[in-house]
C-alpha cells in the first residue's frame, strides 16, 4: 500500500487558493511536504493536497492520509484528533520498524496546517493568502 501510494500519490500537487501552505519535514527525516489546506470558515475542510519529496514512507503516508481526510470527509477537529501510534499501526508497524517520524511526517504537517489556518481564522487575525511555495525547495542542495 505505501509503494503504491508513494508511486501514485493521491491528492498531491499545489491547491490554487489554499489558505495554508504549511511546510514540514526536513531531509533528515526522510523527507519534506507542503499541506495546502482550504478550510469552509465551520470547522470541515474543503479541500486539501501535499507536495513534497522524500522516502516511500513519508511519500506514501502522506498520500494515505490526505485521501483518508477526503474519503470519510473528516472534520479539522477529528483530523487534531488522529493518533499517531494508529496511524502507524495502520500502515504497518512491521514495515515502518524505527521510522515512525517518516510515516507521520504528513499527518503532523497536517495538523501543523489545520493549528494554522484556525489562528489566521480568529476574529481580528490579519488576513492574507497563504505563501506560494512552488518553486521553492524544501531540501538542502
């Protein structure tokens, strides 16, 4: 499952409009991503997608979790609320072994993104569109 979604990812590309891009991860733990989230202003998630490079494992967790958020069309208050420990007992405990920060990487960015986009939402907040960060890279050359 993680080899196919880390060589077919889904939802994955930059979102046009996000209100976050909220970037994670570093080369030293198996990867970089960007979560761009769009929020509906009531605590659902309107839309979301991750770009990034990395390992299988963070690739393919990050992938996993996004269309999970899609398919059961989770709240942001049921997404803060996702153990990190099921999640890599979802994805194997087995083939993780010790890389549980690559396989959490997309989760923890995620949340990261939804702290976010609630903080700019609060009344008074300064509003501006999320950073582009296309053609920025995330790792070290």
């Amino acid at each position: 499952m993680l080899v196919d979604h880390a060589t077919n990812p889904r939802h994955a590309g930059v979102l046009e409009g996000a209100d976050v891009a909220m970037p994670g991860g570093g080369p030293e733990c198996g990867g970089s991503v960007v979560v761009y989230l769009k929020g509906d202003g009531d605590g659902r998630i309107s839309d979301l997608s991750f770009s990034g490079a990395g390992d299988t494992i963070s690739m393919g967790a990050a992938s996993i979790i996004m269309q999970k958020v899609h398919e059961e069309s989770l709240t942001m208050d049921e997404v803060l609320d996702l153990d990190y420990g099921a999640l890599v007992e979802e994805l194997g405990s087995d083939v993780i072994g010790s890389r549980t920060r690559n396989a959490t990487l997309g989760l923890s960015t995620l949340k990261s993104a939804i702290r976010k986009y609630r903080r700019d939402s609060r009344p008074g907040a300064p509003t501006r569109p999320a950073a582009s960060l296309s053609g920025t890279s995330l790792l070290r050359t």
